[in-house]
C-alpha cells in the first residue's frame, strides 16, 4: 500500500518526478494527482509485466505530467538494448547486495541498462540533460566514476546517523 501511497504525500513537495506505478490502469489517476499536487514536470511510467519502473523489455506506458514532453521512452529510443524482464530479476538480500556491487564495479549488461534508462529519465526531468541519450551518458558516467557508489555511501551513513545507528 504504501508504494501507492507513499510518493502523494511525501512531505517534501516534489515538483519534478519519475513514477512508477504497477497497475497500468491507473496511471492517469496518477498523472492527475501529481499534477494536483503541484508537479511540475514528471512521468507516471508503467513498465511490461506490471513492473512500478520502466524496463528494457516489452512496452512501457507513460503518461508525461506538466510541462513534460510525450517521450519515447524505451531502451532503444535512448540506445540501449532490450532485454527480458527475467534478465532483471533479482533474489534475496544477499543477492540484491551482490547485484549492486557487480554493478558500481562496473557489470555490463541489462541490470545497468535499466538503471541507465530510469537515471536518464530523472537527470531528464531535472533539467541536468537535454534528451535521454545525454542522459545515458551522464548516468554511465557516474557509475564508471564512482559517484554513483559516493553518494549511495553518504546516503546510508547520513540515513543510519539520523536513524542513530552510528555517531
């Protein structure tokens, strides 16, 4: 429930947004909400099989909100290659942990083309790229830097320090 509920009443009051929602019917419900809310820009995305996230694989619905363009947003339109939504399946803790590693360490393939197209679409919203290709690359980028893992790192020890886990 609260993955339904939880992004329409974050107390931040997000103006730019990438949503992802399982239940393909409604979106436009969503797209209604979060224009409602004050979104300036966003997409409500449907991703295939009933994925909350855009996929590589199948077709992805969305619905742009505000000022958004109506995009293309498949794997191909920004230059990545489709894939099975079983090639992204994860497993348990353990193996989820794995999978981000192998990522910030550099893994190619589907697990980092999904995550590429999904960064690509917010740096989009956020006015940090002008289309999803430069978007890619900026995402790619921060992988292959390192950032990516950097600021992921800051996040849980800000997160476990407010969470008063660590002084």
């Amino acid at each position: 429930m609260f993955n339904f509920v939880g992004p329409l009443v974050h107390p931040g009051k997000i103006r730019r947004q990438l949503l992802g929602i399982s239940d393909v019917n409604r979106l436009q419900d969503y797209a209604s909400l979060l224009a409602s809310l004050g979104c300036e820009r966003g997409y409500v995305v449907h991703g295939s099989h009933g994925a909350d996230e855009l996929t590589l694989g199948g077709s992805n619905v969305s619905i742009a909100v505000g000022t958004s363009p109506e995009l293309d947003l498949s794997a191909g339109a920004c230059g990545l290659s489709s894939a099975s939504d079983d090639a992204l399946v994860g497993g348990d803790a353990a193996c989820n942990l794995q999978m981000l590693h192998d990522l910030f360490d550099g893994a190619l393939g589907p697990i980092r083309d999904v995550v590429l197209l999904n960064s690509a679409t917010t740096l989009l919203l956020a006015d940090v790229v002008e289309d999803l290709k430069s978007g890619v690359a900026k995402a790619a980028e921060a992988l292959d830097s390192g950032a990516a893992r950097e600021t992921l790192s800051a996040l849980v020890q800000c997160s476990q320090k407010v969470a008063g886990v660590v002084q």
